[in-house]
C-alpha cells in the first residue's frame, strides 16, 4: 500500500505516470465517471481549508466516489484527546482512503504507519503539501509541455512559503532547470534550501529583491501569498507584504509565453487586471489540482485506468 | 449561462414554467433521480442556515446529483482574506453549480459576475432570498390552484423582513392580488414597498395592526416571525415578539380555505396548537421548497426534462 | 414506522434479527452496495461526535444512500430558537431517516413523535446511546460466537459511563449473564442498576476494585475512558483517571479467549502495547458499528434483504 506524504515519496518516473493519467483524466472526462464507485474518501482537516478540501471532494465526486470526514478540528473527536494513531484506525473502518490536514507537521506520517487505508497529506503546518506540488507540476507541464529546461522565478514569502520550499525540491529532479528567487532580504529561502538541495545538485540559482529586473527571463513566475499567520509581528507583516505586486507593467516585461502560477487564496500580490492576460494560469491551475488529485487517489486506491 | 439573484430574474412565463416543472416533479418524483447524475453543487453559505442549506442539497440529491461546499465562515478561505471573485472562481473548477449564502447584500451578484457556472443567491444579507420567494409562489399555486385573484395577508414583522418584500414583489405580477399587511405601527412595509412597488402598480393594499379583524377576508396569512437579530434594542424586541400570535381562536375567524404560510424557523408567532389545523400549510411549504429547487437546479443547468 | 431511541425498543428476537443480519452484510459486503440507492440520511449533531456520525456517515454510503446534515448546533438554526419539534418535521421533508445526536435527555425521543421519518437516537445527553449497544452486542456475538454463558467485567468510570449502563440493561436479557464490575469506590454503577437491572432480574454480579484479581474470570473486558466532562471537578477526575489501565503483564493473567472492548475514544486507560494482542478487540468493534448501523438503516426504512 501506497501513500502519499511528501511530493519526493513517488519518483521522476512515477510522478511522469501520475501527470499522464491526470493529462488523460482532462482529455477524456466522462470515461472516469465511475471508476471509484462505492469508494469512500475521508477528508480529515484538523484545520480550515476550503480550497484544498473541496478539491479532494469534487475529485472524488468525479470519479464517482463519495466523501465524508470534518472541516475543523472543533467538530472532531480531537478534542477529546484521541490520538492521530487511533483516529485513523477508526477511520480505516469508515473509508477507502484519506486526506488529512493537520496543523502539527508530520501528523500524516504518524496516521499512515497505522493506518489500513492510503493517507495522502493534504498539509501538514509548515512542512508539506504534496498535492499542491502535484497540481504545480501538471501546470507547468500542461503550459509549457515540459518539466525540464525552463527559468523558475519565485516570488515573495520564499522563507515561510511551504508551497516554495516543495516546488523547488520537486523541479530540481529534472534537467536543466534554473531559479531566480525573487524576494526581500527578510523572507529569502531558508539555508537548507540553498545548500542541501539547490548547491547540493549544482542547481544554477539567483537571489534578487527586484521582479522587474528578473522578469524577462522568466518562463515560470510562481507568486506566493504573504502569509499574516507565519510572521512573528504585524509590523513587519505590513511593512513586507505589499512589496512584490505583480500587475500590467510588469507583465509587459515578461516573455509572450511565461506564466504566472500562484497556489492561493490571492490577497492583493497579484493585481486583479493581471487576471485577463493569457498567460494568467493561477485559476487554470485549480482545475489541474482537481485533475492531478483525481489521478492520485485511482493511483493509490490502484483503481483500473479505464479503456 | 441564467443564475437566480432576484425572483423578478425570471419573468411571469418562466416562472410560471419553473412552477409547472416543480409540480411535476412533485408528481412524479422517480422519474427525476437520475437527471443530475454526475453534476455537483456547491453550498457556500457563509452564514449558517441549516434550514435553506439541507433544502438544497436535498434537491439536489433527488435529481441524483451530489454535493460539496461550507457551512459557516469559520471553515472557508474567506479569513484569508480572499475575494467573492477569487472565490467563485475556483468553485467553478469544483461544481457545476452553486447555492450561495452571504451576510453582505450583493455578493452573490458580484460572484455570478466572475463566475463559470450558474450562481444561485440562497440569501444575501437582508436583501433577497429568491428560493425562499420561489417557494411561497409554489406554496399558493399548489394549495389555492392559481396565483392571481387573491387577498394575501402579511403579518409581523413588515419592517425587516426580507421574504415579506419579496413575495410583494413577486406577486404584484398577477392579477388583482390585493394586500392586508398587518403589523405594529413600528413594524411597517419600508416606504419604498408602499410608493415603489404597491401604489406605482396601482394595488390595493391597507394597513392594520389587528390580526383578528383582518382574518374573514383573507385567502392566504403569511406569519413571519419577529427576527431578534433585526432588532436595534432588546427592549423593543420584548415588547413586540409577542403581538401577533396566531391561535385556535384566530383560526376560527378565517376562511375555510384559507392558508397559512410561515418561512420558518418559527418562534411563538404560531401557536403549536394550530399545527394540526388542515389549513396550516408551513410544513408542506418546505416540502414545496425542495421540489422548487428541484426545478431550478434543472433550469439553470438546462437538464433535459424527462420523458 | 419504527424508531431506535433506547436499545430495549427491540425485543431479543428482533436484536438476533438485526445481528444476523449484520453479520450477513459483514460476509457479503457487495451485495448490499445499492439496497438504499435514492434515499437520504440525516445527521443531526447538536454536539459534535465525530466517530459516531461518520460511522452512520458510512453505513449509509456503503448501502448507496447519500447523507446531509450538520456537526454542531453552531452551523445548525438551533441558535434561532427552533424546536426540536419543528426542526424533525423540516428535516421530514429533505431525508428517508435521521440519525440525531443531542446534548438533552430525551431530544430523540420528542423528534421521534412529530416525525414522519425513523429516528435513530445517536446519543442524548448521558442517557441513551443505543447504536453503540448494538456495536457492542455484535462485537461480543461475533467474537464469541453467542451472547449467553458468558462472564463480562465492566471497567472504569461506571458511574457516569451511558454505554456501560446501556449494555448491562441489554445483556441481562440473555440466558446465564454474570458481571464483573471493576471500579474505585466513586464510581460504582448506579443504585439504580444494581437494584432494577441487576438484582431485580438475579443476575449475579460483584464489584470489585482490583483489576488485576478479576482478569482470570472474565469472558469480556468492557474498558471506559474516564470522561473529564462527567467530572465535578478536576482533582477527583486527575486522582481517578489513571487507576485502572489496562497494559501487557494485567492481559497475562487473562483467559486466551476473553477479549478486550471499548467505546473509543480511549485515553490512555488501555496502553497501546496491548494494540497488537489478538484478544485487543476495539478496532474491530469499530467495523461492527458500520455494519450494525447498515442493518438498523435497512431495518427502519424496511428495505427488502437483497438475495
């Protein structure tokens, strides 16, 4: 049994066959209308996330599964001091596979080891959230038809920034990738990034503070969120947040065929008259994350392709 | 692509074809289990509201259809500060419809300017609430046989609430329809019922504040409860709550084939003892609800009627 | 129309009926996987049970069946100040049957006379929790093989501990039932169960308050969690809590055929390394509440046994 609690637990060739499947799954719809029929997926979320959540849910729903499981953990049995270990093993009885969501990092590993069901991590604090990675590689794939050879700009909140430290540990895995990591001093991807996985696979990198200069270089700009519940103070919170705005003159300085990524919600980092632009790919990329979860749970659940 | 943010969106001819598609499906409810297959609906609601929220997604189940979405804020994205746009947005990547409930009046309106697929407003503030609407107009077609040739009595809260506005609205439509509205002086229909809705159509209307003297000559009573969240004091709340009482006794004073309608949640405004009075109709109302909705959900996603 | 409210609502005979069949759908899962398709449950949480309403949750899937409903009075229209009565005859119109979880003694039972729908008590208050009997009688019937003959020791917070009350008032209804009852001095069982249930019916029983002394005797082990809510104060429940927990040198003086069960959610009174005995039976127990549920589901809406 399969699970899936880090972008890195499936190789190069097993991601390439998930992305495959996710890339047929959009080609032909209605085919996979019923290939998860009386399947159940429990989506356990300890914490808030709508997005993700609902995701996983009309995944499911498409391929003809049904869900059931909590949003919060206010309306779970948490509260009542049951273990992870033991919460899982009672949802084992309940459902075919699992997301979870959990504030604690590595709250998912600790469900899988007792688990009877696949777990997928749907977010584990700060630590990771392999379906959002899954979704970004099938963008950058679907866009620009490859995963290799391209200029990867990120920008913003690359210190905190989960959804940047598991992009760019899932890029580094294919040829002839570059990074421009585009963010103010403060919030600049943490050490362990740079020298364990950028140096550490000679990986060619930049750091700049300036997205206007690193724009026309760019064949990804992945934008993230300045996250208010990561910062230790509002002050700097507000100081730093309104730094790195992309808008229409940026986007004049960027290639024909770049485009934009952001894992959102969006608060204001992405001006909303970027939002007609064609290579705006931010709310396509949420239709993927439907598509490359769909692929995810037959794959764990090893559900017969369809012919 | 047609979404339902007002009642008077749909003219007295589509209305009327609403009307005769939810009566059928009254009829002949298997016939309908499966026209939804596949499709999704998204209930985002947020501000609870148990009541309209499981209509819905009974509705929708009926028609074999299935559900996804929130229940309260607390568990959505919007602490994160996202938009009503974004939102909707992403939504149209995860259902083929959606039901939505907002405490701020216009926000279904701005969604459905943003959005995919077809937006239906499940109440927004204390502006409209056209299921609720469509529901009354159904209630009184099926129970009376037609919906013109009536005096329609409106009792309670004539001030703040929202239903009563709109069923006004609503059935200035049809012919000779005469209003009683019956309430406390400090309870009156807004200004803007009387000059632009009632006068500039030329209906005939009065107001009294007595219950008792306007019930012989009523065809339909529509109670509305005394919302304590309307209110700008606890003061006048207590004062007023209890005024307008239906009875037993009142009861006896209407017509044989009178009926009373309620929204509901009731409070007290209607004695339990008239409940098991064939004229009390607030019960069946909410069963006339969810065929109605039915018939939306059909008509917006334009499903074949069956055969 | 049947209700479940109490689990003596159903005779011996009709308790053996429904174990039969659950323990048929236990052996032929997929032969059931369409008996409810079309209808609708409902689960009315006014508290929070997560384990509880999604092992109805999935009872019902697994039969075909949807589920809508809510997980807390919070999202529910409680808070406007509707009855349960009013609130059953809504939820009549949107479900086939309804699972209801509440904090007062006695709610499922005042739903259950204005429904037009079968009411499944899912716990009230510290009154009745009848389905979990039923998981218990299944679990014990299909460990054991029978639920006569047998020694049951009872252990913890039997005082204020509803299922340990609930199962007494069951099993003294089978031939040749003795009890063990392991508690400190506080927390005995009720006057009530030892005079009406218990002498009134001469079942033979001890209480004890030493586990150790009782394990070689017992045919089943009931462990309790200790609830810190049932508690009047927070020394008394520090000081009690902890007393009898079950570990690996207390399962070395019992039979090799007695096995463990518990209610869940378990604190810490049974110590994980007892997990992996084969006599450790609460996880299994778990499974037999879906299917227990599955055959009450089937039996109230008097759906016809598939061959």
């Amino acid at each position: 049994m399969r699970h899936m609690l880090n972008p890195l637990d499936f190789s190069v060739e097993e991601i390439d066959q998930l992305l495959t499947l996710a890339s047929d799954i959009e080609q032909n719809f209605p085919k996979y209308a019923h290939v998860c029929n009386g399947k159940k997926l429990a989506t356990l979320f300890y914490e808030p996330s709508t997005r993700t959540r609902l995701s996983f849910e009309s995944a499911m729903l498409n391929l003809g599964g049904s869900v059931l499981g909590f949003s919060s953990a206010d309306s779970s049995s948490a509260s009542k001091g049951e273990s992870v270990s033991d919460t899982i093993r009672v949802i084992s009885c309940y459902a075919d596979i699992v997301a979870m969501r959990h504030p604690k990092e590595g709250a998912p590993l600790v469900a899988s080891m007792k688990s009877r069901i696949p777990v997928i991590n749907a977010g584990d604090g700060g630590h990771q959230h392999p379906t959002q990675t899954l979704t970004d590689l099938m963008t950058i794939r679907s866009l620009k038809g490859h995963l290799e050879n391209l200029t990867i700009g990120l920008c913003g909140d690359l210190k905190f920034g989960r959804t940047v430290h598991s992009l760019i540990e899932a890029m580094v895995r294919y040829p002839n990738i570059r990074f421009v990591l585009i963010s103010p001093d403060e919030l600049r991807v943490p050490e362990y990034i740079r020298d364990d996985v950028l140096r550490a696979n000679n990986i060619p990198f930049k750091e700049v503070d300036n997205l206007d200069e690193a724009m026309p270089e760019l064949d990804i700009l992945y934008m993230t969120r300045v996250q208010k519940e990561r910062f230790f103070n509002e002050e700097d919170y507000i100081r730093l947040k309104d730094c790195y705005i992309l808008n229409k003159d940026k986007m004049k300085l960027a290639k024909p065929d770049m485009y934009v990524l952001h894992p959102l919600p969006r608060v204001n980092e992405i001006s909303t008259e970027v939002d007609d632009d064609p290579r705006a790919a931010y709310f396509k990329q949420v239709q993927y994350g439907v598509y490359v979860r769909m692929a995810l749970i037959m794959t764990l659940l090893e559900v017969e392709k369809p012919c």
